[in-house]
C-alpha cells in the first residue's frame, strides 16, 4: 500500500511545477536509480532527438521533450556543457585564452557558442586581430561582418565589452 501511495505521489509530482516538484521531491524516499536500469535498455539513449513510436519529439532514454520540455536544472547543465565545449574549441584556435582579458574571453565564447567551430573559424581577420591584442580591428572586423547583422543587439553588446 505505501508504494502504491508512493508511486501515485511520483506521478502526480510530475505534473508540479518546479516549486511544488521540489517541495514533493522532499518527501519521497531515495530511490536507486540503477533499479530501473530495464527501463534504459526498453527506451534505449539516443543523444539526438527522435521522434518514438507515438510520435512525440523525445531525447536521451526516452524523455519526450515535446510534451515534457526540459527543467532548468537540465537547461543549466546543458548550458555550461556547451560553455564548456565553446572554451575547448576556441582554445585550439587561442591557446592562452584563460590569458586572455576577461571581456575578450567572454565574447569570444560567446561567439563560438552562437556560431560554431567551423564559421567562427572562418572569421580570419577577426582572429588575427584578436592573437595581435588590436581590439580596434576585431571591433570593426565584427561590424563588417554578417554576423554582426544578423545578430541584432547581441552583437551591440558584444562590441561594447571589447571597449
């Protein structure tokens, strides 16, 4: 009986919002997750979205992302993960960016983050000017570029922390 009220307080909780999820999510017991290692191998991981076999959107070891979205927690991990993956790649192209000054490391991680290795790469004089410590160039290599047009405020505000 008291699993039986336990599950129904988990499904339940899974309808919360966050503040109610967490508050929910106090009172129930500890559960180990390795126990329900037969459903990981029933939904099988998938790194990329796929649609399952009701259609839904779904992610990982079957979370349908479609109806369920992600929570915040999950959003800041996958946030910092691709923080991490921006800072990884730019130092292949920068080997002292932890050197490098506060404001240009932040911008260029953001711009790696938005565009990619491949056409953040290919922003040569940017680059360059950018290793030579000529924030003046890297300013109007950026202006001059699409990117700055099409990014709209983000590049504004990325221009400014080069000042």
């Amino acid at each position: 009986m008291k699993l039986l009220r336990w599950l129904k307080m988990w499904f339940d909780s899974l309808r919360c919002n966050a503040a109610e999820k967490k508050n929910i999510q106090m009172k129930l017991p500890e559960i180990n997750i390795e126990d329900f290692n037969i459903t990981r191998e029933n939904e099988g991981y998938s790194a990329k979205l796929y649609k399952c076999t009701a259609g839904k959107l779904t992610i990982g070891w079957g979370h349908n992302i479609e109806d369920k979205g992600i929570s915040i927690d999950e959003a800041e991990l996958m946030f910092k993960n691709d923080i991490y993956d921006a800072i990884h790649d730019l130092a292949k192209i920068f080997p002292d960016i932890y050197k490098m000054e506060k404001n240009v490391r932040i911008v260029l991680v953001d711009m790696m983050f938005n565009l990619g290795y491949n056409k953040f790469s290919g922003f040569k004089k940017f680059i360059e000017a950018i290793k030579n410590g000529d924030k003046e160039t890297a300013k109007k290599e950026m202006v001059d570029s699409a990117y700055y047009k099409q990014v709209g405020k983000r590049g504004q505000k990325l221009l400014e922390l080069l000042n």
